[in-house]
C-alpha cells in the first residue's frame, strides 16, 4: 500500500472512528435517574451553578438543561411552591408561569462525562442586570446523551 492509497483512505478511517465515538441521546424516561441538585442563582454576582448527579445505569457524557427566569408578582409570592434562593426563587408548582414576565431562557449544555453514581459540579456566569427585584426560576433537563 502506497502513500497515496494511505492518504485516500485517511477520511474513510477518520469518518469512521467519529461515528463510533458519537453518543447517543437518551430516552425522556431516563431523565428522573439524573437529578440537579445545590441550584444557586446569586442575581447580584451574575452566575448560576449546581451539581449534576447520575442515578443510572448509562454512561452520561453530556446533558443539556434550560433555564428560566421571569419576574415575580405578588399573586406568585403567596404560592408555598417557591424556595427562597438569594434575592430569586425556585418555583417548583405545576401550573406554568406567565410566558408574558419571561426574562431569560437560555440552554446550558454540560459536557462531563459521569459514570453511573458519580456526580459534577457546574457553573455559568450569565448578564442578570434586570432592573426588578422579584424573580422565579425554573430549570428542567432537555436531553441527556450517553452510552
């Protein structure tokens, strides 16, 4: 075999050792095995950060989770579904917020690999000059992809 034979056969191999280091993504009935833990959002620091633990039995290599938030009201702050973090909070309740007082939503993707049981810590700094002083978050996993 030749150089130049060697050489046309380079992008076939590449190609190939690509495809089988691609991951693949999880099924939704997956994502309740991976859990966000220790959310903070500090608004006078301009950052968010958390821990990603893996309950499952794949192999995690990347995992993508949204974030939200929306200004407060006061017909929300009377709800018991808030967690008081810093000067935001968490909303947990069922019912949507109001799409209207949406601040941010933004994807924050987590490339990390983590074993079944292992956990990772992340952290995002982000512009939050808003000029409110009541706001709700939410975040909730959109795709996990793994082995």
């Amino acid at each position: 075999m030749g150089i130049k034979s060697i050489i046309m056969c380079l992008p076939v191999i590449l190609f190939m050792n690509c495809s089988i280091m691609d991951d693949n993504s999880l099924p939704g009935d997956q994502f309740n095995q991976v859990q966000i833990s220790d959310f903070e959002v500090n608004m006078q620091r301009d950052y968010i950060r958390g821990k990603i633990q893996n309950h499952g039995e794949h192999d995690i290599t990347s995992s993508i989770f949204k974030f939200k938030i929306y200004t407060g009201n006061s017909e929300t702050s009377g709800n018991t579904n808030l967690i008081n973090e810093n000067s935001a909070m968490m909303y947990t309740g069922k019912d949507s917020l109001d799409p209207s007082k949406l601040l941010l939503s933004q994807n924050f993707v987590v490339r990390e690999p983590l074993k079944p049981g292992y956990s990772t810590e992340f952290y995002f700094e982000l512009k939050m000059d808003y000029e409110f002083y009541d706001f709700l978050y939410t975040y909730e996993i959109v795709q996990l992809k793994g082995r």
